[in-house]
C-alpha cells in the first residue's frame, strides 16, 4: 500500500489510537494501586486537619501522617439504629458510592444540601485516651453547593456538641466565592461552635453576613461573600448529617452511655 494513499492514511492513524489506548490503560491499570494509596493518605490528611492535629500550612510525611492517624479508631456506625457495627467490612467500604446506591442506603427528606439519600452505614473515626474514654469524633459529609458536591469532615469534642474543626478536601466551587469552603481562614471560624441548642436540635448555620465570636454566637458562623448557595448547601450538611437521618441517632446514644456512666 501506497504511504499516500488515503488507506494507509487511515491505517496509520488506526495504529497510532490502538498503541496510545494500550499505553494509556496499560499506565491507569499499573498506577491504580499507588492512586488509591494516595487518596487513602489524603482522607487521613483531611480527617487530621479536623481534629486540629495537622495544620493547612504544614508538611507532612507519609509517615508522619500514618503515625498521627493511628491515634483513630476507625467504626462503622449503622445510622439508623445509632450503634457501632462491629460485624461491618471496613476495609473495602466506600461511603461515597454507598450512598448512590440504592441498596446500601436510604432516602431523606428535601433539604438544602440536596441530600437525596444517605448509606445505611457512616464512618465514624474516633480518637480515645489513654483510658479508653472519647476525647473527639470526626465524621464524614457531604452535600451540594453551587456546582458541585462537596465532601469534607466535621470533628466534634468529647461533648460530642462542640466543633472542635471542619476541612472540605473536595469540591467544585467557585475559587474566591464559594470555593472559600477550604479558605484556612474561614474554617478557622469553626472551632468553638456549638451543632446542638440546649433542646438538643440541630442550631448551627452559615450566616448572611459576619458572626459574632463563638463564647456569644455559638450557633452561627461567618457567612461566604458572594457564595449564598455554597452557604446554605454547608447549612444543609450540618442539618442532615447531625440530625436524626446522620448521625444523630449515635450521637443521642453516646450521650445517654455517658449519662448513665458507661463508657463511650
């Protein structure tokens, strides 16, 4: 066949495709493994960055973060019923997937989050002391902003009521409005706030404007210039996931072990 021709033309290209596509798959398939390692370290990143125990501004190892994490105890809850699943298979969960499926998760009422559904069972990463009691829980969430999902965590003290940090580490909003979500200034905000009024309901919220210090403003934080969606979808995430469709039925059962004596 003629190098001019239109057919080896075609072929060429046909060629060229084939070894690319082979390439290309041949590198997905080989760097899977180190992918998934690093999204595993950059879970654990974030869930430090909540409980205050790395800094947006610092630099971390693999193995400086693998020894801070290993202060965690890693559960499954089963949100409806509120308790620990000690009988669950944490090693392969994915809490984002199971909640876009049907069988692994259930529906929820409208809120502004646009939390459609939430999966049958949450991560719970709870750090003890030295004598077994609960000194702070991270939990996971998620809910929609202006454009996209957001994913972060949300770490409570051993009161199980104050905010002792929050970090998104996925999203897809606007940088300088909505994306202010992971501004290291404005998540400074929230250490010292309270989720839970003294009824026990769910009070915290994103503000219009500015909020006053969390000693006398405890159920309300700085508002996003610019970003009233991203604001509310945040709201919304609070809502949903501290209240009683998240992980409020476990945090109810917490309070009454401790008010009964037991240990959490």
């Amino acid at each position: 066949m003629s190098r001019t021709s239109p057919g080896y033309t075609v072929a060429f290209a046909a060629a060229i495709c084939v070894v690319c596509a082979v390439l290309v798959s041949s590198a997905a398939v080989s760097l899977r493994d180190r992918q998934q390692a690093n999204a595993e370290l950059d879970r654990k990143y974030n869930v430090l960055l909540a409980a205050g125990m790395a800094q947006a501004d610092e630099t971390l190892t693999r193995d400086e973060v693998e020894r801070r994490f290993a202060d965690f105890e890693v559960v499954a809850v089963d949100l409806h019923a509120g308790v620990i699943d000690r009988e669950f298979t944490i090693a392969t969960y994915n809490q984002d997937a199971a909640t876009g499926d049907a069988g692994m998760s259930r529906s929820v009422p409208r809120n502004e989050a646009q939390v459609t559904r939430v999966p049958n069972h949450g991560l719970v990463y709870r750090k003890l002391d030295e004598a077994g009691n609960l000194e702070l829980l991270v939990l996971p969430i998620q809910g929609k902003g202006l454009w996209s999902t957001m994913y972060g965590f949300l770490a409570l003290g051993d009161d199980l009521r104050t905010v002792r940090g929050l970090t998104f580490y996925q999203h897809g909003e606007t940088p300088g409005l909505g994306g202010e979500v992971d501004n290291p200034r404005w998540r400074a905000r929230w250490p010292g706030r309270e989720v839970f009024d003294d009824q026990g309901n769910v009070a915290l919220r994103v503000a219009r404007g500015p909020a006053g210090p969390a000693e006398t403003d405890p159920h309300r934080v700085d508002g996003l210039a610019g970003a009233t969606i991203t604001a509310r979808g945040v709201s919304g995430m609070i809502q949903v996931w501290m209240g009683e469709h998240g992980y409020g039925p476990y945090l109810e059962r917490l309070r009454k072990e401790r008010g009964n004596g037991q240990s959490s």
